[in-house]
C-alpha cells in the first residue's frame, strides 16, 4: 500500500514542498529514504511513542519512507506529524480522505501533543501558491500562518485533533486573521519613546535626520550619556512599516523561529543589539544550514551595534558588502541562499578605552596614543559607509530634574514620515533607490546641487576642520536630507553647516 503525504521545507526565506511516500510491504524493517538529517531519523522513537499513547502502533511491517525530492537535504523535527499520519494512512489504520489537499507539519511529544514549528509563514505562502486546500500546523503557530490568505490554516494542539478530523469527519478550529486589522493595531504603540528622553535635543535632531534619510549613524561619548538609550528609541520614530514589508521581516524571523505565538505579522520595526562577542557567522548568516543572521533579522528595522570598536575587526568587515548591496549571499557546494539585510547601522562607543577622554572631571583619562590606538579598530572602509558621527554628552542634573516631558515619538515620525514621502516621490524612477542614504555618486550631483555661497562654504569647511575627500558625498546626503525636513526644494547654506557638525570623526585629531 502506497499513500502520499505533503509536508514543506525552508532553504533561505522560501519553502519547498516535500512529498512523502509512504510504502508498507511484507517483511519487516523501517527504512527512511531522501536525505534525513539525524533529528528526522529519530523520529520513529517519537512517532511510536505517541501512537501508542493515543490507541495506534507502528506495525511490524516492511515500512519505507521517501521524503521526495530525495536530493534535497531535510531538517529539523517538523516532519513528525507528516511522517505519523503516512504510516497510519498507508497501513489502514485510519482512513484519510483528501489527505493530499493539505501540508502537514509539527513536531511531536511522546503523548501526541503538539511543538511548534520554524519557517511557518514561508510554507504557508508556498501552500497557497501551489493550490492547497490548507495546513495543519501546531497552535502556536497557526497566527503566523493565518496572515495568509486565501488558505484555510488549522492549529491543533495533539496528533488526536488530526485523527479525529479524518477519521470522524470532527472539525478542526480554523484561525482566521484579518491581517490588514492586526497590521495596523499595533502600529502607533512605541515600546519606548524619545519623550522619556531628559535634555540631549541636539542627539535627538541627529536622530531625526538619520530616520528621515535612512543614514547610518555612530554615536561617540563617556559611559552613562545616554547612548543605549537613544538608539533603543530610533526604531519608534522611523516611517510605519508597509504591510509588504511587515511580511518579508516576519518570513525572515519566522524561518528562525522568532516570532511571538501572540502577534502572528511583524508591525513594528526589529531593532537587534548583539553582544560583541558575536561571530561573523552569527552576524552575516550562514552555518553548514544556513540560518539568517543578525543583520537580515534587522531587515526593515536597525541593527545597534554597543561599543563597536570592542567588536572584533573581521567580524565589522564582513558587513561592508550587505551594507552596500541590501543583501547576503550563501554559496555552499550544491545550493545558494539569498537573505535580504536593509537596515539602518546605529553604533556607538567610547572616545578612549576609559570613555573618558578630554574630560577634565573624570576619574580616569587616557593618552591621545592610546585612544588613537582604541579608534584605529575600526576600519576607514566601515566608516566611510556612517553618514552621521555624532558626540554626546553627559546631562546635566538641571535637565535631569526637570519635570517637562520631551516630544514624543509620534510628533517626530510624523514630520520624518513627510520627508520620506519626499523622497519616495524623487526616486520613483529607480528601482533601488528608496531615501537619500541610498544615493550613488551621479544621483547626488543630480539632486544635491549648490549655490556658490554654500560651496564656498563646505570648501572652506573641509579645508579648516581637515575633513576627509569621503566625508564630502556624505554631507551633501545628510544636508539632502535636512532640506527634506524643512520642505526646501535646494540645498542651502544653513543645511550644509549642520551637515558638516555631523562628521565628528573626519574631524583632524580624532583619526589620524
């Protein structure tokens, strides 16, 4: 008796559907076919288990599994059920009528109850692509896979609901989300909010510009001056995410199994913080099965990377590429994975190794050599790709005693929001171009174009403060970008000498 059972595999962000044959002959013997890694091939012990425990048995027949395309490595326990309901199908235990108009996934537990799955939003856009009737999934995930629709999604909480369901015809509970609804409920609710934010008004402009130009941006100052804090804000005052790109970064999260049972779509912006002690694999991606790393789970949100020069230097190298093209490349020997990565690069750091260099008040100061030595661990390369260099300071007690809130996120995202609109409608004929950050060389002489006062002014500019030849493209985005803010159709003067506050580490005596 042959049977045929459909369950789905994630490579990259994108599922392929697995077809699982299912062969019981004369003999006996249980033999799994199709490139199982070892935690599919352990699943007979818990398949066994969990039909015992539920009234069922794997017989002591010649059982052959393929797992179809057989040169397409599996992984990973989500093939359980789908394994579990083929051997009881093939073998007559329990009839199963139309089990071919439906993906099954889910990992079991030895009493048949359900754990849930990775990559589920990924497999129920492919289920829906190739005309399944609908996917039978653990609970705790069906949210996630309810954002799609036109495709009836089943949450069960053991193998029992699926036996019952095919067997006695019993319902299964359909979760239906009305995504657009969900999608916006969530969208005005800040977890944290710059009007928590005590003086620093000059840090939150910077802010404000780096979000309305998708800049890239480095804060600089002691320990205790509110770094952290500031960057922890950013993604609250970034424009609200699209709905299409809510999807892309819940597939992202979703193939690692990172989104909440609760939210089912992604409607705020991910801001990830890894610790420095991060691998370049744990940060760009990949591994032996590849898995997005750090900077595609920031996609559509910010990485923020805590004293940067305390990362280790190869670990910063291997982002100058995704910073440029949006994007990561895998190659292994028989397949190629392509995750996406635009996100906004929020660092900060010290100025010296004790933090507290030039401070007349401090405890400890180091020597101009060694924070030279401190700064030199970041490349000119990854520098040249920040827009923004900015330094804080402490607050003083004045400011932090006060009772007068700050503005708030929303006020800010608001006036962020119009500037990017701006610049959506100036790049709508380039396909890659999306805010001023993103401009290349020929674009900014397009659009940044000077009067000869203003010239004049960042030529003197960049003879007085030292300024580097890279640092000249950079202002002209950021002074883009602040022309935007105030609606100004040309680059003016007064844009240009905020532009040109903004290059703290260009400046002579930081890098030498």
């Amino acid at each position: 008796m042959l049977k045929k059972v459909f369950g789905s595999a994630v490579f990259g962000v994108d599922a392929t559907t697995i077809r699982v044959e299912v062969n019981v002959d004369s003999g006996i013997g249980y033999h799994l076919v199709g490139l199982p890694d070892n935690a599919i091939k352990e699943s007979n012990f818990r398949i066994a288990a969990a039909l015992q425990n539920n009234g069922y048995k794997i017989p002591g027949k010649k059982i052959i599994i393929n797992m179809s395309p057989a040169d397409l490595r599996k992984e990973g326990s989500a093939y359980d059920l789908t394994l579990a309901l083929g051997i009881l199908s093939a073998t007559k235990q329990i009839p199963t009528p139309g089990i071919e108009d439906y993906i099954i996934m889910g990992e079991l537990s030895l009493d048949g109850t359900l754990q849930p799955i990775k990559g589920a939003l990924p497999i129920a856009l492919q289920a829906r692509k190739e005309g399944f009737k609908g996917f039978i999934l653990p609970a705790q995930n069906a949210k996630e896979a309810a954002i799609v629709n036109d495709l009836k999604v089943f949450g069960v909480e053991s193998i029992k609901d699926v036996i019952e369901f095919f067997k006695d015809g019993k319902p299964l509970p359909q979760t239906v989300i009305n995504t657009r609804e969900e999608f916006y409920k969530n969208l005005d609710v800040p977890e944290f909010d710059f009007a928590d934010v005590k003086g620093q008004e000059s840090i939150k402009r910077c802010m404000e510009i780096a979000a309305a130009g998708g800049h890239n941006i480095i804060l600089i100052g002691p320990p205790g001056s509110g770094k952290t804090m500031l960057a922890k804000r950013l993604p609250s005052i970034l424009p609200p995410m699209t709905l299409h790109e809510a999807l892309e970064t819940t597939k992202i999260h979703s193939v690692v199994g990172r989104v909440k049972s609760h939210l089912g779509l992604m409607s705020q912006r991910p801001f990830r913080s890894p610790h420095h002690t991060i691998s370049n694999v744990a940060l760009v991606g990949g591994g032996s099965y590849p898995q997005p790393g750090e900077i595609s789970l920031s996609h559509n949100g910010v990485l923020f990377l805590d004293e940067l020069p305390e990362f280790k230097r190869d670990v910063l190298e291997v982002m100058r590429q995704p910073l440029e093209d949006r994007e990561v490349t895998i190659s292994r020997a028989k397949f190629t994975v392509t995750y996406p990565s635009s996100f906004m690069l929020v660092a900060s750091m010290n100025p010296s190794p004790s933090g507290f260099f030039n401070d007349p008040n401090a405890p400890i100061t180091s020597s101009p050599a060694e924070m030279q030595r401190y700064l030199g661990k970041i490349s000119g390369p990854l520098l040249d790709r920040i827009d923004i260099h900015i330094e804080v300071t402490p607050v003083p007690f004045e400011k932090l005693s006060e009772d007068r809130k700050g503005e708030s996120s929303v006020t800010i995202r608001a006036r962020v929001t119009k500037a990017r609109a701006c610049q959506t409608e100036r790049f709508k004929d380039f396909e890659n171009v999306h805010y001023n950050a993103q401009m290349n060389t020929k674009q900014i002489r397009a659009y940044c174009k000077l009067d000869e006062t203003s010239k004049l002014l960042l030529k003197t500019a960049m003879e007085r403060l030292n300024l580097s030849a890279r640092a000249y493209d950079r202002i002209l985005k950021v002074s883009r970008t602040i022309a935007d803010l105030e609606n100004s159709t040309d680059v003016k003067g007064a844009h240009i000498s905020e532009a040109i506050q903004y290059r703290s580490l260009d400046r002579d005596g930081w890098l030498g």
